[in-house]
C-alpha cells in the first residue's frame, strides 16, 4: 500500500496534474501501432508516456525504482523482463476504462502489469476502482482494488482481465508494464 513514499508520491502527483494543465497528456487510444484508435467509449483517460530523458526529478526517481524492482522479480522470479514501459494516466469525472488484458494477441512481451495510485485521499463516493477478475471456486469474481495514493499493484498481463471504474473525480495513477523481448526480437512500444 505504500510503496510510494508520501513525498515522492505527492512530487508525481504535482507533476501529473501540471502535465495535464498544459495539455501534456493526450486522450490515450485502443489497438496496435497499425490500427490505434481513439475511442472514449473503451477507455477515456489522457496520457503521457515517460522515458529517461524526461526533466523532472521525481520522475526519474521513480523510473530508478521501476527498474531495481524489475531486477529483483527477475532474480526472484526468473521472468526474463528486459525493460519498464510507464506513463502517466489522467482519468476526469466519469472516465473509466473496460474490461481487457494487457497483454496484445499479436505480441507477448508485456509481462507483469503496474499501477500506481497518485492522488488525495479516496473514499468508496469518488469511484475510479481498479476492478481485477479472478477465477473463483464457484465462477468467476471480481475484487476492487480502491486508488489509495502511493500504492502500488502489479499482477500478470496476460492472465488478469481488468477495468478502470468510472471515476467521481480526478483520478491520477503512474501505469505501466515490465516487458521482456518479444517472440520476433527487438522490444519496443
């Protein structure tokens, strides 16, 4: 639950609601490289892809710990990850994102799924929960994960079928994937 310090997690919280002001973040899309698309009925959250020549120090703190953890589930684990992919994700009153996996058909490099919840303290009124669907012993269930700021979530890309509720409020998360390399090769995004 507190994986993110209150300090760094309030500096990415900043930075993420100032990104957004500018009009940083861009109305984030469904579908591969040759068929993405825009479509606000799947997903309406707004994004901004982050990378090691990004300015701020918060968000190279935090692409510094992404990668110690990938090294760490990779020597516990055996998971083969060879990079973190992250942005920032903005989600406005009533944007939600529906059920999917985060693993493409056609490539199987993402790994391990993350979620960072940045953000005020959340109650149950604000919505915006992280909704995981499992196999239960009687049928599938579901378990709601509230955006708690700081907190942290991984689970497997390709096996966990999830979806962004709609939110309330403004809700802000740091998402991203831990990817190896792809049956075909080179990783990229």
């Amino acid at each position: 639950p507190d994986w993110l310090e209150p300090a760094l997690q309030a500096q990415l919280l900043t930075e993420g609601r100032e990104r957004a002001r500018r009009g940083e973040l861009r109305p984030a899309r469904v579908g591969r490289v040759e068929a993405l698309r825009r479509a606000e009925d799947v997903r309406g959250d707004a994004i901004q892809w982050l990378d090691t020549s990004d300015p701020a120090d918060c968000v190279q703190t935090l692409l510094m710990r992404m990668d110690a953890l990938r090294a760490a589930l990779n020597e516990q684990l055996f998971l083969g990850v060879v990079e973190t992919e992250l942005h920032f994700a903005h989600y406005p009153p009533g944007a939600g994102y529906q059920r999917h996996l985060d693993r493409f058909r056609s490539d199987d490099a993402r790994v391990i799924s993350t979620v960072m919840h940045l953000g005020d303290p959340w109650c149950r009124d604000h919505g915006g929960e992280l909704r995981i669907f499992l196999d239960g012993p009687d049928g599938e269930i579901h378990v709601d994960i509230a955006p708690i700021p700081g907190q942290l979530v991984l689970f497997v890309s390709a096996e966990i079928e999830h979806e962004v509720l709609p939110t309330r409020r403004d809700r802000y998360s740091v998402t991203g994937w831990m990817r190896r390399r792809p049956l075909g090769g080179s990783v990229h995004r």
